[in-house]
C-alpha cells in the first residue's frame, strides 16, 4: 500500500491528521487549477477551502477506481462550476486593471506590467468560453491532462472531450481575432514570437 | 505534411504557455488550513452546510443594489496591509459575514450605514460614506479605517486583545467593548460606550499609550502618539527598555496630567475636560511632583501584579485546562497612600476579584499630595 493510499484510508476512517496532510499535499494543484479556471477571483481561498472541504466529506466515495488526483480534480471542477452558477447571481461592478501591481502593491517593470496584462486579458478570454469547453481547455492546455483523463474529470466520453477541446480552440482563436481589446495582445505576442524565431535564424 | 500555423494560433499558443509557466498562486495556506480544519471538525456531524447558509450569500447580493453597500476584493490577497484594491461587488442589506471576506477586502458605505459581523468575535459598523477593510483576521482581528467612521461591539474574550481599528498609524484596541472611531483630515477621534479602549501607535502595540474607559473619548493624532482625552481615561507614558510603564496619570477628574519624560517616545497631550465637540487638543503638561515616585509605583504594581496572579490560580477549580485571562486593573491610591478603590474592566471572577480587592487594600504607597490612579492590563493565567 501506497503513503498515499493509507493517508486516504485514514482520512476515510476519520484522521483529522492524515486529512491535513493530504491538504499539504495537494493544495497547491487544487489552488493553482483554481486560479486558471477561474482568472484569480477574490474568493479563491474560499473556493479552495470548499474544495478540500467537499473532499473531507466525500472521500468515502472514493474507491480507488482513478488517480486520486483524477478524483481530487473532479471534485475541483465541480466546486469550481457550482461556484461559477453562484456567482452569476450576484451582480458584479467592474475589476479595476490590476496588472500594473506586483505581489507588494509596487510597479513592476514594463515587461512583466505587458505580460500580466497579456495574462489578464486571456483570463477575460476564457471567461467566455461556455463552462464545459473552459473545463476541458484548461484540463488539457494548462494542466497537461489527456483527453482520456479529463473523460473521467469531467464524466463525458473521450470523443466528446475532444470535440469540446476542438470547438474552445476553435471559439478562442475567433475571439482573439475579433475583439479589438485582444488584438493588441495578439500583436504583442506575434511580435515577440517573430523576434525570438529571428534570433534563433541569426544563431544557427 | 503539416499546414502552418495561423498568426492567431501562433497568438493562442504563447499565450497558452505564457499562462502554463506562471507560478501557481500564493495563499495563506495557515489561514486556509485553520480555517478548514476548522469547519471540517464542526461540519464532520452534518452532511454540509445547511441550506440557509447555502442561500444567504447569493440572496443578500440579489438584495444589494439598493443598499448602496460596496465591497472591494483586495488585488493580493496574503499582503494584510496598505493594499490597493479594486471594486468587486454590490453586497446585502443585512450584516455582510466579516469571515468570508477575503483579507484586505474594503467595505464602504454610500448613504446608508452598514454592519460586518464576525461571528463570536466582534460587529462593527461602518458611518455613512466610511470606508474600512479587514486587515487582520487572525488572533488580532483588525480593522483599517480609511475614511468616515465606524462604531464597533466586541465580544468580550479571555484574550489580551481581540479587535483593533487602524487609523493611519494610530491603533485603537479593545478588549471587550463598544465605541465609536472616527477618521477626520487629521485626527482620529474615539468614544468608548463601553468597556476600556487602549489608543496606541501601531508599530508598537505591546502597551498602551492611552486607555479610555465607559464615558470617556479622546482626540489623537494619526501616527498615535499624540492625543487628549476627556473623560474617564488615563494616560500611560512608556519609556524604552525591560520595563514599558513608567508613569501614570488619569484623566478623570481632573485634566489629563501627562508626565514627559525625555527618554519617553510617546508624546502626551492634554486636554480640558469640557467641552470635546470635536476635542480640543492642548500643549503638553509638566509632571506633577505630588504624585508617588515612580519607583514607589512600580514596586505598588508588582506586588499587585503577583497578589492578582496568586488569587487566579488559587481559586481555580481543578482542572487540566488552561485558562488565561486579560483585564485592566484600576487603582486610584489617596494622598495617604492608601489604596482608594480598584477595579477591574472587563470584570473578573467574582471570587477572583474579592480576593484580589482584600489583598490590594493591604497595599500601601508613600504619601503624596494628590495621590493617583493607574492602570495595569494584567494576564492572568492558570
């Protein structure tokens, strides 16, 4: 038996201890797909601690059939969605652009403002995705997932995780193309991939 | 054969791995996991949350809009203090939850007042057009008051401290108690309703530089060190080093009479005691020589400190939890150096304090002309 596996039967047979090292262990995965699923809202520790909190009830379920990070990922995704639902209720003002500030409030240099920018304004991108395709975008772009896993993640056939991730690719290259907010990013970047091809034609 | 690649997609891709290199997000994971370990202890009995508090966030923002209630998410959540922030959303008409605010999130009010609870620990409402956040939501539950005013309750705690308010640089902690705090160009201006207040700066918060008790209010400047007070207060002067209160003065019922010392980092100033609408601030006042020596004082006050320890423990039921508990002690010493009466804000035990009053009563300071009044924040612990 796995550490893991017998940190998992203990926290299943109710170890406070064993469940907060499995929090330790995991939490920075669970924070991090959070955060790209979301773009950083202001209730992420909230939502992560949801999380966790749904795996502390749930982990009974929990039979070993998948990764236990497959599992953890799922239970992830749901919280994420059932908190995206919620939201939609509350009326939201305005984000004020916040990329100009570093993790101490202070200016950062003009490249790391351009690519916080860059970064915010994909975040605003995939904020339009519908929830299913954002879902398995993510998964596979972001965090590396096969098709096949996120099949299990997300409860759908393989085929259909496909298609989704064939239609986000899709919808997210005609935004970029069609919002003139995103263009300027666009621009950017292919300037940036245009440099950086020259450099390597000049060093070979 | 492989097509090339469209600007867009060669676009999408470096953005793609742009978003895939960057380091995950920065938490406070202690927060986090005491809070979840927490609710996972409280919650392992039921099957979630119940549905009402499922309902409550969602419903109170459906009901926000009219309120003209404004809550700001912070930009960085770990970073508890002098955070820029951004406007996120409308909030509800009832007590917003003061523990699910993010830290750093800013409240503001527009033409209605608006109360944040925390549950067990303390309600504090914010004035029309005030502005506050939450900077602190650990042992020391903090507030920075931005602009406007607030009004705070606070449950009372066998802690030292358990809520504070931050104005500038001027911190304003409570121990159990209700009063007002108002933020003006210049000057921060509190009123106790109830309990003792203790007004300090906030780079050095071990002592207090001002307690104001029921009754009193006090006008200070924004670093904290400087200020008057009206009312049923006393003024505690620091000097640096092992010992931190030197001198003492009261305010009641007579003026504020602060001692300057020279090594003292603390500026004192005094005040008439009427009126305070707002409070006048006036120059400082030279020591009083009539009052017992400061080493007399001292010596009073460890005696004081050790006979109120000793009743604590003594009147302990057995027992293998630990308790500790923090109170004000106020002792008013007469002319003749007897001790004239003593009280203890928030209250003890009333065993504890029967106690404590018979064996302070058996004191006796060297004899002066006024006599004086000083208090001592005394943990107690067992």
């Amino acid at each position: 038996m796995t550490e893991l596996s017998e940190l998992i039967e203990r926290c299943k047979a109710g170890d406070g201890l064993a469940f907060r090292e499995v929090f330790r262990c995991h939490r920075a995965d669970v924070a991090r797909l959070v955060q790209r699923m979301t773009g950083r809202p202001a209730d992420l520790e909230d939502i992560v601690q949801e999380v966790f909190l749904q795996v502390y009830r749930s982990i009974k379920d929990f039979r070993g059939q998948s990764r236990f990070s497959t599992w953890l990922y799922r239970v992830t995704v749901n919280v994420v969605l059932m908190q995206r639902r919620a939201a939609k209720s509350r009326p939201v003002l305005h984000e004020a652009p916040d990329e100009a500030f570093g993790a101490d409030g202070h200016d950062l240099p003009d490249d790391q403002v351009a690519r916080a920018r860059r970064v915010s304004a994909f975040y605003r991108l995939l904020d339009r995705l519908s929830d299913k395709k954002r879902a398995v975008f993510v998964l596979h772009e972001l965090e590396g997932l096969s098709p096949s896993e996120i099949a299990k993640i997300v409860s759908a056939p393989v085929l259909t995780v496909r298609t989704r991730l064939f239609y986000a690719r899709r919808e997210l290259l005609a935004l970029l193309r069609d919002e003139p907010a995103l263009e300027v990013v666009a621009r950017e970047v292919l300037s940036e991939v245009e440099a950086s091809s020259s450099l390597e034609r000049e060093s070979t | 054969m492989s097509r090339e690649r469209t600007p867009e997609e060669q676009a999408l891709d470096s953005l793609v791995s742009e978003l895939r290199e960057l380091p995950g997000p920065n938490l406070d994971w202690a927060r986090v996991e005491a809070r979840l370990m927490n609710e996972a202890r409280s919650g392992s009995s039921n099957a979630g949350p119940s549905f009402f508090a499922r309902l409550r966030l969602p419903l109170a923002a459906l009901a926000a809009v009219a309120t003209g209630v404004f809550v700001f998410a912070p930009r960085h959540l770990p970073t508890p203090v002098e955070l820029p922030s951004k406007p996120l959303a409308q909030v509800q008409h009832g007590p917003i939850d003061g523990d699910r605010l993010a830290l750093g999130t800013r409240v503001s009010a527009a033409n209605q007042q608006v109360s944040v609870e925390h549950a067990g620990r303390a309600r504090w409402t914010l004035e029309p057009h005030a502005t506050a956040a939450v900077v602190d939501d650990g042992q020391f539950l903090t507030v920075r008051l931005e602009s406007g005013a607030l009004s705070a309750s606070v449950v009372p705690q066998p802690k030292p401290e358990t809520f504070a308010v931050e104005v500038g640089g001027t911190r304003v902690a409570v121990h159990g108690t209700a009063f007002r705090v108002e933020r003006t160009a210049d000057r921060v201006l509190v009123e106790v309703t109830e309990g003792v207040v203790a007004v300090e700066p906030t780079s050095t918060h071990s002592d207090p530089s001002f307690l104001l008790r029921r009754g009193s209010r006090g006008s200070f400047g924004l670093d904290g060190r400087t200020g008057s007070v009206e009312g049923n207060a006393s003024v505690v002067v620091h000097e640096r080093g092992p010992k931190s209160h030197r001198e003492i003065a009261q305010a009641k019922p007579a003026p504020a009479q602060a001692p300057k010392a020279s090594s003292a980092p603390v500026a004192v100033e005094t005040a008439p005691p009427e009126p305070v609408t707002p409070p006048a601030v006036t120059a400082s006042t030279p020591v009083v020589p009539e009052q017992p020596s400061i080493a007399d004082i001292e010596t009073g006050v460890s005696s004081a400190v050790d006979l109120m320890n000793r009743c604590f423990r003594e009147t302990a039921q057995s027992s293998d939890v630990r308790i500790s508990v923090s109170t004000g002690m106020t002792l008013s010493i007469a002319g003749d150096g007897s001790v004239q009466s003593v009280t203890f804000e928030p209250p003890l035990a009333p065993d504890v304090e029967d106690c404590g009053v018979a064996g302070l009563r058996q004191l006796t300071f060297t004899k002066s002309i006024s006599g004086a009044t000083f208090t001592r924040i005394l943990e107690l612990k067992r």
